[in-house]
C-alpha cells in the first residue's frame, strides 16, 4: 500500500504545474515506481482475509540443518561403517551391529543368534537350534521379515541420509516442537523421526510396523559426528538401552557382508 501512495504521489504532487498538469518527470517516475510495485506483488494473494505465514520447510532443508547438527557435510560423506554394542536393560544380551551403509547388517544378539541383511535378503548366520544347544547354521529367513532389518539401522543412524524422506508436519516433543520425516526404506519398511526445530537433532525415531518409539537420547561425537548414545521405550520409560562401544569407518571384510554362496 505504501508503495502506491508513493506513485500517486509522484504523479499528482512532484512537480504538479496547476495549469498545466503534472510534469513529464513525475508521469515518468510514477510508471516506474508502479512497474516495480506491480513486480514486487506478482503472484500475491490480497484477499482481505489473507494472512502471511512462513512457509513449511521442506524435507531436503530439514535434513540439511540435521546434516550440519550432527557434524556437517564432510563428517556424513566421510562415515561409511559402524561397530557398535547395545547393551539393553533386564539382563536381556547385548546387541552388536556391524553396519555398512547404506544398509548392509550384521547383528548379533550375544549367545542367540547371529543375522546378516545383504541389503537385499536376510538370513540367519546362526541361531540356537530348538532341541538342543547347538547352533544352526545359514538357514534363511522369509521374505515377509527381510524389511525389519534395514529398519534396525534407524536408531542408530538417520536413514533419511541415505534414502528419500516426506515432509509430514510438526509435533510437540516436551512441549518443544519438532518436525516430522516419514522415510520408506527400499524394501517397504517405515521409520518416522521428529527433528528439534530448534537443535535440529532426531528426538526420536517411531517405527509403525513395531508399534514402538524409541526417544534418542545423550547425543555424543564420535568420528566427527554426533550419535545418540541413550535409547528410552516411550511405552515403557523405564526400558533404557545404551551404546557401551561406538567406532567408525571401521574396515570390515566385504565378504563377511555377502550371503552364503549359491542363495541368490
């Protein structure tokens, strides 16, 4: 509106000759001051009910204020293994993942079984027989379960890193808000983060198939990036898992990632 009092003003007052009317100069400077106004509102809507609000950022915003959070753009190219060991409450075994990305798997529950996920199918390395103590060796899993494996790296790793994520809105996560990505993994597997508007670091991960979320907790750097070290059970708070052994980029012998000869 202003910017229009302007032009008017520009071609009824600036230099206004009361006999001969306003001169050639303001005429000339009022077109111009219009042509910029009518530029600057292009594509404005100006119904009278019309209220400005930022606008919602994007997915690929999101992820990039996360990438510079958690250690920025080198630190994320530069990481590509993971070793870790979960140790997870009520004297159930501890977890260790060997973890290529972008999801590639080995996990062992300690003195239970032992899975590799190809990134494609999943097997069973070993895992306790059901009549005796001995162990089972390369027996495969269906293909109905190979999709919870890529989605046991989300806890530990943002999978919208490597792979596409969808913008879904904001929640309050301890009356703080956050935004939602929801990312669908290759095999059909869902995981859903909301990311602290204000930190801009995952404050949890949901899993739908699971009915469980896992609060990400005791971020701490490790290789030049920041890691969740801390994972609390929404449903059951009491249920605290935490890293005790975290390295990266460890070498690890890519045939040990490959499935038994002769199952493809």
């Amino acid at each position: 509106m202003t910017i229009w009092l302007l032009a008017l003003s520009c071609l009824l007052g600036c230099n206004l000759d009361c006999n001969n009317g306003p001169s050639p100069g303001a005429v000339d400077t009022a077109v111009e001051v219009i042509a910029e106004c009518l530029k600057a509102d292009e594509g404005t809507d100006h119904h009278p009910d019309h209220v400005m609000t930022p606008q919602e950022p994007s997915a690929q915003d999101i992820v990039a204020r996360c990438t510079r959070a958690m250690g920025g753009s080198e630190a994320l190219e530069n990481l590509r293994t993971l070793r870790l060991r979960e140790t997870r409450p009520a004297g159930r075994p501890d977890i260790v993942c060997e973890i290529i990305r972008p999801n590639r798997l080995r996990k062992e529950v300690v003195g239970t079984l032992h899975v590799l996920f190809d990134g494609h199918q999943a097997w069973f390395l070993a895992y306790p027989s059901q009549t005796d103590s001995a162990y089972t060796y390369q027996h495969p899993l269906p293909e109905s379960d190979w999709h919870h494996f890529e989605m046991d790296l989300a806890q530990y790793f943002p999978v919208f890193f490597d792979f596409g994520a969808e913008y879904t809105g904001q929640v309050q996560v301890d009356e703080a808000p956050a935004h939602v990505l929801r990312v669908e993994l290759p095999l059909g597997g869902v995981v859903v983060y909301a990311i602290d508007a204000a930190t801009w670091l995952p404050r949890w991960v949901e899993y739908p198939d699971w009915g469980l979320r896992l609060r990400l907790e005791d971020y701490r750097e490790v290789g030049g990036f920041l890691f969740p070290h801390r994972f609390r059970n929404e449903q059951e708070p009491d249920h605290v898992s935490v890293l005790t052994e975290l390295a990266v980029n460890v070498e690890f012998d890519p045939g040990a990632f490959e499935l038994p000869p002769g199952t493809r």
